[in-house]
C-alpha cells in the first residue's frame, strides 16, 4: 500500500505508510467551517486530525488497495465538482489532477474526477496502488511505477493523447505560470491547496489561473476583492479571475440554484 504524504486540515503534514496514519504534524490553521459542519470537528489537533484520516481510510480505503474511485454525489459545490459538470457538459475534454495511489492522472469521467478528488485534499506525495490504476486505466496515469505528482508533465500527456481543451488542478504559482507560458489559453488552470501562499504567489495566481480556492488564505481572499470576475462561497470561497473560469463556475451554480457571492463570512481561523 506505500507510503503516501498529505497537507490537509489546516495544512498538517500527515503521512500513511501501509494503511496505518504513521505521521501527524502541526496545524497552521485550527479550525475550519466546513469540517465543523459536516464532520462535527470544532478544532484541529493530532487526535481530530487523526481520526478523520482513519475515518477516510475505514470509510472510502484511502491510500490503500480498498480505495473507491467513483462517486456519482456532485450536489456540493467544490473544485471537483466544477470538473465533473465541466466534462459532463463538454466545457473541457479532460481533467488533470493528483490523486493517492496513481499521482498525476489524466481523466474524462466525471464519477472518478469525484471520487478521487471529492474525497482527498492536499495529496504532496504517493506511491503506486494497482487497484486504483487499474480504475482509472494505466493509459491515463503520467507514470504507473512511480505515482509521481507532476501537473506540468500531466497537461503535456493530454495534449499528447489529443484532448484539445484540459482542466488542470495546481497547487503552486510556479506550475500555474509554467502551464500558462507553456500552452496558453487552451488550458483551464485551477488552483488549490492554497493556505499559507504568500500575497505575491497570490497575484501570481490571480494571473495565470481561471479558478482559485481561497482554502484558508488571507491574501487570496484580499485580492479577490478585486480582482475576481466572479466569486462563489462566503466561507471557503472559490473565485474566478477570468471570464473562462466564471463560464464553468456559473454552469455550477445554475445547476444548484445558487447565485454568486459578493461578501465574506467566518472562515477558517486564523487565516494565513
């Protein structure tokens, strides 16, 4: 099952060897709305943070050879779900992105965009899981020995097996600007995991990339006040800095009978 090495709730490190939560790092964020109202957790620490990763483990095998790569649930509205709708209704042909056990994977159906990314976040590390390569297809994964995380090298692979208009999740300013630099317009660039990126990284972000989630960061949400063509969310805000970006976000938000946000409410605390 390997070894696999995650920066979620509140940006902890954590890391699974063999299915076991080995690994639990500091928080830099302590509390997140989202995980109090769906999950019940008031605050992140090692205990809270180490159940939920053995409650995803338990529930869904996440990192291991038990892991479930499909969900047909798209009612919340996340990054993966704006991908899934984005492929179902020919926005995009195909969708890159990280996952644990295939790493950087090229997809094009909505129910395995969901169920590997609706379910996982922050995934910096991981090793090979013959089940979910197996799923998604060995032709898809950037490379099915190692499960490394390249998203750059992931956009060129789909290009590569003749998709024309690509979706890419990326987790720092310097791949959003390289993929831009690289192949232009062609490619929806999404940013994630973005908690703790600096105010220049963030107009960086703002620059290259047609979707942004604010996660727990302070200057992406400053600089969405102004810079965002559209803004979804009030607690974990999602913002779109193009007109391409707003397109895919407003496909989201129609289907669930939700309209854009103009505002901020309580988010996670501190924000970094």
């Amino acid at each position: 099952m390997g070894r696999h090495v995650m920066e979620c709730l509140g940006r902890t490190r954590v890391v699974i060897e063999d299915g076991k939560v080995v690994e639990v790092g500091e928080p830099r964020v302590k509390s997140c709305p989202l995980f109090k109202k769906y999950r019940g957790i008031e605050e992140f620490n090692h205990d809270t943070i180490k159940e939920n990763i053995e409650f995803r483990i338990e529930k869904f095998g996440m990192c291991t050879e038990n892991r479930e790569t499909r969900m047909n649930y798209f009612l919340n509205f996340g990054i993966s779900e704006i991908m899934s709708l984005a492929l179902k209704n020919k926005l995009i042909d195909a969708a890159v992105m990280a996952a644990d056990g295939c790493g950087t994977v090229i997809l094009e159906d909505p129910e395995i965009v969901q169920g590997l990314g609706g379910r996982i976040s922050g995934i910096m590390e991981t090793e090979p899981i013959a089940k979910v390569i197996n799923d998604v297809g060995e032709e898809r994964v950037l490379d099915p020995k190692t499960a490394r995380i390249d998203q750059f090298d992931g956009v060129g692979k789909a290009f590569s097996m003749h998709y024309n208009t690509v979706a890419v999740t990326v987790a720092s300013a310097e791949d959003a600007q390289a993929i831009r630099d690289c192949f232009g317009r062609s490619v929806v660039i999404i940013a994630v995991h973005t908690t703790g990126v600096t105010e220049d990284q963030a107009n960086k972000l703002f620059d290259f990339c047609d979707l942004i989630t604010a996660c727990a960061s302070k200057p992406i949400r400053e600089i969405g006040k102004t810079r965002a063509v559209l803004q979804a969310g009030t607690k974990i805000p999602i913002y779109a800095p193009t007109e391409r970006g707003a397109e895919l976000m407003k496909a989201k938000l129609d289907e669930l009978g939700m309209k854009p946000s103009t505002t901020l409410d309580d988010g996670p605390e501190p924000l970094v």
